[in-house]
C-alpha cells in the first residue's frame, strides 16, 4: 500500500546571508567556488541542448557553531524548442525540471549533509510527472597531490502524479511509488589555482516500492543505473568562473547525454 501525499511542504527558498566577513574590514570573505563544500550565495545561468537553465543560491546562518548553509534553487530547460540543439522530437519551450537544494557543512571536519529534492514535468514510463527527495552525507578526504575526493552516500523516496500501478492502472494524484538509495564521489582535479577538472561518478539503486517502480525505474528493466558526470571549469576572476558539463549514463552514451555551459556568479 503506497502512502498518499495529502499536503505540499513548501521549502524555504531564501534565508538570512550568512558568509565569512574579515575580521578587520568587515567585509564579505569570498569563498573557493571551485571546492563541492563551498558555501556562498550566487548566481547562474546555462545553456544546454535541452534548453536554458537559470540558478540561484542563498547562503543563511543554520544557528550551528561552525556551521555554513545554503539554498540552492535550478529552474532547467526552459525554451528547448527555440534554443535547445538537442536532437530528440520531444523538446518543447516550458521547464523541464526544478531542484532545489539544502546544503549544510561542517568547517571543522569537512563534513557536508544535502537535502535534495527533484520534480520533472515531463511524463514517463511510470507516472504522468516524477519526483524525488534525497538525504545525504559527504566527506572531503585529505587532498592528495592534485585530487581531492568528496565521497557521499545518501538514501530518498521518489514520487509522482498518476503513478502507473502494477496491474496497468492509474492511480490518481500524488503517491510515493518507491525508495532508493545512492552513493558515489566528486572528484576534483586541479590543473592550475584557476583552471580545474571535476568527474562525479554515482550508482542508484531502488530499494522498495511498486514492482513497476523497483524493476523499472531507470528505464526499462532497470532497478539500478551507474551515471557519470564530468566538468572543464575555468575562474575568470574570484567571483566569476564559466563550467562546461556533460552528464551520460551506462545506457546513454557520451554523445547523446546532456551537454550544458553554465557561467556562475558569487554575489
């Protein structure tokens, strides 16, 4: 028996500021924006071959010592049909998807946790729109030489709208049709103090729900799916850096994945 969503929990899109501020000027301490546990409020906007994606970012005081925080909001692939160069017959002018994050870390032990919540307006194979919420830990490791590692693991439900039940019926409205759970890293390469690479391997896998939604839902006869995603970033100026994304999976090759760049402010 699957439990019904009876109410929407509307999240906190923006917070007090809180970033570091020098101790003898008073003003704002810019952060390394090329580090995954980096706190800071920001700005962005991509183009992919999927459409347009715009980004905003808000970091707050969590009331935790030594503790930063931060909001992230992704609005993504608006005006694929105009602007898109992907290929597929699908494509369209409204949003393809939002995200929003909730990203917290420890300075003392470099120590990160994420609240990560997914809806695509797009129908699929299982439901009419899907989602998911997520829940995750990360670690940064000492850095060796060039690399620095963040491995994470993390567990979440997916959700839907008139989710396709397992004897081919609908059923209406909101339901949580599954669980799942994640692990996987991200990895930085650093080339030059402005010029680095990332690639950030993770592995799902579903853990209950509908025989539908553990049998299938990474595509068909699929309960798990290994995805890659690899990134060429360059830092124009501390505050200001362009990044190049593409994300493939084992059953999507390189080629036919999607391909974005992404210019990113620190405000």
């Amino acid at each position: 028996m699957k439990l019904k969503l009876t109410a929407i929990i509307a999240l906190p899109l923006f917070c007090s500021n809180l970033l570091a501020q020098d101790s003898n000027t008073g003003e704002k301490e810019l952060q390394d924006m090329s580090d995954p546990l980096a706190v800071y409020t920001q700005a962005g906007a991509g183009a992919t071959n999927k459409g347009l994606n715009l980004k905003l970012g808000k970091s707050y005081d969590p009331g935790t010592p030594k503790t930063m925080a931060m909001n992230i909001v992704e609005i993504k692939g608006f005006f694929g049909e105009s602007l898109g160069w992907d290929s597929s017959s699908v494509k369209d002018n409204s949003i393809d998807s939002v995200r929003f994050r909730n990203f917290k870390v420890d300075m003392t032990d470099g120590r990160g946790s994420q609240i990560d919540v997914n809806y695509n307006f797009d129908a699929n194979h299982i439901a009419k729109q899907t989602g998911d919420v997520s829940y995750s830990i990360m670690q940064a490791l000492p850095k060796m030489s060039i690399f620095n590692l963040y491995p994470l693991a993390g567990v979440g439900a997916s959700f839907g709208q008139d989710i396709v039940e397992d004897d081919g019926s609908i059923d209406d409205g909101f339901s949580i049709n599954g669980t799942f759970g994640l692990i996987g890293m991200y990895g930085k390469i650093t080339i030059t103090d402005k010029f680095w690479l990332n690639y950030n391997p993770f592995w799902l896998t579903t853990f209950s729900g509908s025989n539908i939604y553990k049998d299938h839902a990474y595509g068909s006869g699929n309960s798990s799916l290994f995805t890659h995603e690899f990134a060429i970033n360059y830092q124009f100026t501390p505050r200001l850096n362009v990044r190049y994304f593409a994300n493939w999976n084992e059953n999507v090759d390189f080629g036919d994945g999607d391909h974005r760049i992404e210019v990113n402010y620190q405000l």
